[in-house]
C-alpha cells in the first residue's frame, strides 16, 4: 500500500514562515467496510466474523467484467474493530488522485476464514472470487459467501448502518431443510423413529467461479459425486410433522442439476406390538426438487403413508367337465 509522506525543508539563509491562510494538508481516508448477508430480505453479518477482501484500481475508467485491473488490496482480513470494519494490522486508504476500486469478498460465516480438504480461495478483477478444490464431505456445516462486486467505489458509503465499502454476501450454496410426518391411521403401529437420510450420487465436489462469462455467474465446474448424510438423528415422528433442519447433519450442498440417476433413501423404524422393524424408501431426487439452484433454501417434507388393505375380487368361469352321452 502507497503511504503519504510530508517533508518539511528550510533552505539555508531563507526565512520560511506561515502565518494566517495556513492550509493542512489532507488527511487520506482510510477504506472501511460494512456488511451485511443476504438470504431473502438482509440480514446481520454477525460481528464476531470476519471476510477476506480483494479491491481493484481501474483509475478514471469504470470495472466491468472481464476488464483487468491494478490489484488494491490483496485478500485483507477484515473483522469489526473499535466499531468499524477494517483489517486490525492494516490500513487501506482511498486514491487520492479520486481513482475507482472495485471490491470482492469472501467468507465462510466464521471467526476466522479458512477452508478444509485443500480448498483454496483467490480473487481476480477478470474472475471474481474463485474457490478450487472444494469438498463439501469435508467441510460440513460450512456457509459459502462471497459478496456482489462493489464497483467503481471512490469513497466509503453508508448502506447497511455502517460507514464503509458496501458488502452485500450472498450464500453459494443450497440449502435443504426436510420435515417428516406420518398419517396415522389405525394400523396398530405404535412408534416410527426416524434412522437416516441420505442422497446417493449427487455432486460433493467442485470449483466456483463468480464470473464465468459476461451472461453466466456463480458456476460450480468440475464436480465429481459421492453419497452424502443429511441427518442420522433418532426422530420420533409418531405424533406429527417433525422439523430435521436443525439438528441434521449437513443442510448445505453443492447447487447442481439432477439427471435421474441421484436418489434420496430414508430408513425408518416401525415398532408395533413387536420389537419394531427397519424400512427403507427410495426416492428420485429429480422427481422432488429437478434442481438445487445458488443462494436457494429448498423446504421438503417426506410424508410417510400406510398401504391401504384393498382387495381385488374375480370370479372364476365354469369348467366344463368331460363330455359323456346318454340316451334315454
């Protein structure tokens, strides 16, 4: 980062002397941050996380993707403090020539940003933020946000209650919240407890790219599948719908589309007057959601139903027996 240096020089046998009209020079403006998540409607960026920062210089002229530019500010740790966002070992000042920065930012809704696995995140004025390598099996439970472009900023702002660049995360992956139920009817089974959830052969890994093209953001590229737990919670759902999302193992997941060949299996216990028995369903996942989209939250709920006793009724014809004559 440049820095400001004032020097003040008298030369030899020359009086140098400021009276009134003294003018300051200019204190330069530090860059601060504000911030603020986005589901639906905004949310809180909690104050006790932090985010990685990257801002470009394009000088008169304003960023548009895929344009390159003069990096500003090389991934900062950014976290609240004394009440203003901005990195605590740092500071990070504005041009003084008035030129334009455009910022990007990235977090993963923690304390202290940093991906499992061999997960490596990077920023480039012609891509945006780029995650490569990311195994969602082994970073379970974590929230993906980069936010939008803060483009051709020249000054910090106030937004989202705080002075600063504007920050605006957006999750980057999907989220899923399964309810259950059981429609009781008088069958004589007494209890049903929950055992798994889980989705076989869907997308577990990949990269993502913030700018793939000038008409395509927020691509998930070279996924490879696994089999993934959602929930291995012991629920009880004999008495109605019962709400997994809080307590499952992993809600979040890689966005992508369905070809068919992805299942959900939900294994269940049915206890009767017996000791109870396991059972396994089946589902097509591309029958129930056909995709998982960016930033979306898809609410599910498995509705367990009896099989009805039916009967089907026939009536069989006649047979005729051997053929005998007889005369009277």
């Amino acid at each position: 980062m440049k820095k400001l240096f004032f020097i003040l020089a008298a030369a030899a046998g020359i009086l140098v002397s400021c009276t009134k009209n003294e003018v300051a020079p200019a204190e330069p403006q530090e860059i601060t941050y504000m911030t603020s998540p986005i589901t639906k409607a905004l949310g809180t960026f909690t104050e006790s996380n932090e985010f990685l920062s990257w801002a470009y210089y394009t000088g008169d002229a304003d960023w548009d993707y895929p344009a390159t530019a003069t990096s500003w500010i090389d991934g900062a740790q950014i976290g609240l403090v004394g009440g203003v966002w901005k990195d605590d070992t740092k500071s990070y000042y504005w041009p003084k020539d008035n030129g334009k920065l455009t910022f990007f930012a990235f977090s993963d809704n923690s304390a202290d940003p940093a991906l499992a696995g061999g997960a490596t995140v990077d920023c480039a004025s012609n891509t945006g933020v780029v995650i490569n390598g990311y195994d969602i099996t082994q970073n379970v439970g974590t929230d993906l946000l980069v936010a939008d472009a803060a483009e051709n900023k020249q000054a910090n702002e106030t937004t989202y209650g705080k002075e600063g660049v504007p920050t605006l995360f957006k999750h980057k992956l999907s989220k899923i919240a399964f309810k259950i139920q059981y429609q009781l009817p008088d069958d004589g089974v007494t209890d049903f407890t929950l055992k798994s959830i889980t989705f076989t052969g869907i997308d577990s890994k990949g990269s993502y790219k913030q700018y793939v093209s000038p008409s395509v953001s927020d691509q998930w590229l070279n996924t490879a599948q696994a089999d993934q737990v959602y929930t291995t919670e012991s629920a009880d759902f004999t008495t109605g719908l019962y709400d997994l999302e809080t307590n499952a193992t992993q809600t979040l997941f890689l966005p992508q589309e369905f070809d068919g060949s992805e299942k959900v299996v939900v294994v269940y216990n049915a206890k009767g007057t017996g000791v109870g028995k396991d059972h396994t369903l089946t589902g097509n996942l591309q029958s129930i959601f056909t995709k998982w989209e960016v930033g979306k939250r898809y609410i599910c709920t498995i509705t367990i139903t009896p099989d009805e006793i039916l009967w089907d009724p026939a009536v069989e014809e006649w047979e005729d027996a051997t053929g005998f004559t007889a005369t009277l």
